[in-house]
C-alpha cells in the first residue's frame, strides 16, 4: 500500500513550519508583490548571526525594496529573476552570489520556485555552497 500525502491528517501549520525549519537552506515566500510572508528558522538566525535585528528583512519587509537599496548589481538580478518566476516567464531561476562578511568568505546559490498551486506565490532558498566554492577554487 502506498501512502498519499492526504492520507495523513495533520492539526495545523505547525507540522509545516517544523519542514522549513529543518532545512539547511535560508528560506523565505514572497507574495506577488514581493513580500515576505513566511521564513524558516534559519533565515531568522542567519539576519541574527549577522547583526541584522532589522524588520526590513523579516516578515512583512518587501524583498524588491530590499535589492533595490542593495549596492551590488547581483540585487537586482536576482529581484529580476523573481519577478520572472513571480510572472510566469521562467519555471525557476537560479543564482550563485557572493555573501562575504567581515569575518569570512561566503558564497550562496538562490533558488526560486512558483509554490505550484498558488499562482503570484513563491519561495526563495539560499543555500551555502562556500564548502563547494572553496573546493573548485583550490583544486584549479
């Protein structure tokens, strides 16, 4: 016997959250508008680790206002590849950029995707791929 997905009755929207939450990846959902309405564990203790107690970045702040004020070009590409994902132009969009902080070197890889039944939704993950950067740097 196989198991669907609504064969399981979960209570609420917790048991969801705690999936994000597991994630290695920084995860936000943006509305059509570029809102963020939703983020995982991580996100938040990425912005902490960071210094970043700032609710610009947090539910509520607006991604697209967020690229716009960033310096580096590589802001406004990836505000542009959402909102390509966002209009329906692209499937997915994907971005290696660099993250660097004061203390380290750091690279990320942004990955976007339409939350499939909710048409003017998606989610964005970044994921650390320094380890992976570092290694191909090293190894050329």
């Amino acid at each position: 016997m196989i198991l669907e997905l609504e064969d399981y009755h979960f209570p609420d929207l917790a048991f969801y959250k705690s999936i994000l939450d597991a994630l290695e990846a920084h995860i936000a959902v943006l509305d059509k508008q570029g809102t963020i309405i939703a983020v995982n564990a991580r996100w938040q203790r990425f912005g902490e680790m960071n210094g970043i107690r700032d609710s610009r970045f947090g539910v509520g702040a607006n991604y697209f206002t967020v690229c716009r004020a960033a310096v580096d070009p590589i802001a406004r590409t990836a505000a542009a590849g959402i909102r390509d994902v966002l209009s329906g132009r692209r499937s997915s969009f994907y971005l290696e950029y660099p993250c660097h902080s004061p203390d380290e070197e750091r690279w990320f890889a942004l990955r976007v995707m339409p939350i499939g039944d909710q048409p003017g939704f998606v989610v964005t993950a970044h994921e650390n791929i320094t380890e992976r950067v570092i290694a191909e740097r090293a190894s050329t």
